[in-house]
C-alpha cells in the first residue's frame, strides 16, 4: 500500500492539475481577501457580496476537490492504473486507502493559499468582513479580524484551521466512492455540487428544526462545523474532528463494500 501511496504522490506532484488548481485557489484566496476588505469600507457595496462568496473556499473547493477525485481516481480507471494494481496482487481496500490517502493530500495541498493568505490578512489587523455568507476561512476571517495577534491567537488560529481542514477533508469524501463506483470525472463533480448545495439548504432549515439539526450535526455538513473561529472552544474543536474522522472512515467502509464485487475492466 505505501508502494501505491507513493507512486500517486510522484504521479501528483509531475501532474499539471494539481499546479493548476494550486494557482486557481490562490488566485481565488486573493480576490476573497480583497472583497472582504473593501466591502466593510464602503468601497464595494454589500450587495456584491454574493459575487465575493464564489471566491471562497467554500464553493471553490466543492468544485475543485470533486475535481481532483475526478482526475485522481476516475483517471487510473482510464490508464488502467487501478486494473495493474489490483491483478499485480495489491488489495482492493490497499487501493481504496491509498486512492483516499493521495485524494486527501491533494485537498490539503489546495487549500493552503487559503489558509496562508487567511492568516496573512489577519496578521494585519485589519477588518475584514462579507456578511451573512461567510463560511470557513471566510468565516475566520470576518470574525477575527482585527484581533491583536500573539503566540497565543496564533496557536489558536492554527487549530481552527487545521479542524476546517479536516472538515472540508470529509465532506468531500463522498467523493471517492462517487468516483470509484461512477468512474466518470464529469459526474462526479456536477453530483457532489449539487449535492453540497442541497446540504447548505439543509444547514438553513436545521435552525428551525431540532430532530434535522441533530441529524445533521452527525455529518461534517452541520453542527457548525464550517463555522469555527478563533473563539470556538476547544469541545468545539474536539467535536468537529471526532465527527469528520468517523464519517470519513465510514465513507470508506461504504466504499469497500461497494468497490470489493464491482468488476474491474
């Protein structure tokens, strides 16, 4: 398995995608920051904010990371990297873990810009804010800015980003069955779009509805998951990671049973 883990590394690292996508977050995480900037000082009107959630990491990256599970996993189908793996003696859960080990790196590697340029921005002192629409970084960094930084509101702010990290990692990892199972990069990514749509729908309603909101808060999609700030305690914390860990291993629990009898051609 750490032969398969490392091959899809080297793969990665030489592919073109990867950097391509790396240079589109980052150009992303930019314009983010800059909207957040001009939009409290009036120098943008607040009905643009709208337009300043597509550069957040929130929608951005529930297009990218399907992307990359679409390229990533729905591509060795077509190489036949997948086929070579499996009748050259390697496991099918070898390859469903390492196929999830690179998948996630590769989320990881995408969401730093937003990550570094987020604590960059905060570092200033500045304010920074996008209204009712922030979510994740976007989130941080409309409400902690200009909070007077130190080791400590580093440290803190670190935590936080880490957690978000992990829960961008889960809910997107819906997608690796999705690409296993579907095999078509195409598919993969207009499905868990709109299925992440369909999910934000349903956090809205969750407020009214205790008996949605405890479903919900079982799934990195509610529970205010995507909303922890540098002033989240550390139950909070505690709380997302424990969640996004057991749906991750459940997403690839529900991916072996599946991928396991699925005829490999």
């Amino acid at each position: 398995m750490l032969n398969l883990i490392q091959a899809d590394l080297y793969k990665m690292r030489k592919s073109s995608v990867i950097k391509i996508l790396f240079g589109i977050t980052t150009l992303c995480a930019l314009i983010m920051v800059v909207m957040a900037y001009l939009i409290p000082q009036g120098k943008v009107g607040n009905e643009y904010t709208g337009i300043g959630f597509l550069f957040s990491d929130i929608d951005i990256m529930s297009i990218l990371g399907a992307v990359i599970a679409g390229v990533f996993i729905c591509g060795d189908f077509d190489n036949k990297t997948i086929h070579n793996a499996i009748t050259s003696g390697c496991s099918r859960g070898a390859v469903i873990v390492s196929k999830a080990a690179v998948f996630f790196s590769a989320l990881i590697f995408i969401l730093l810009p937003y990550a570094i340029i987020t604590g960059i921005a905060l570092s200033t002192g500045a304010k920074f804010d996008m209204g009712s629409v922030s979510v994740g970084f976007l989130n941080i960094l409309s409400k902690d800015s200009t909070i007077a930084f130190s080791v400590s509101v580093f440290l803190k702010m670190l935590v936080a980003m880490v957690t978000l990290t992990i829960v961008y990692m889960a809910q997107l990892s819906i997608c690796v069955p999705l690409a296993l199972v579907l095999k078509k990069p195409v598919l993969v990514v207009a499905i868990y779009y709109a299925f992440s749509i369909f999910c934000g729908q349903l956090a809205g309603l969750s407020s009214s509805s205790p008996v949605l909101n405890n479903i919900l808060s079982c799934t990195p999609f509610g529970g205010n998951y995507s909303f922890v700030t540098l002033n989240s305690g550390v139950g909070d914390f505690f709380k997302a990671i424990v969640v996004c860990l057991v749906f991750i291993i459940v997403m690839l629990a529900i991916t072996f049973s599946i991928f396991r009898k699925a005829e490999i051609k």
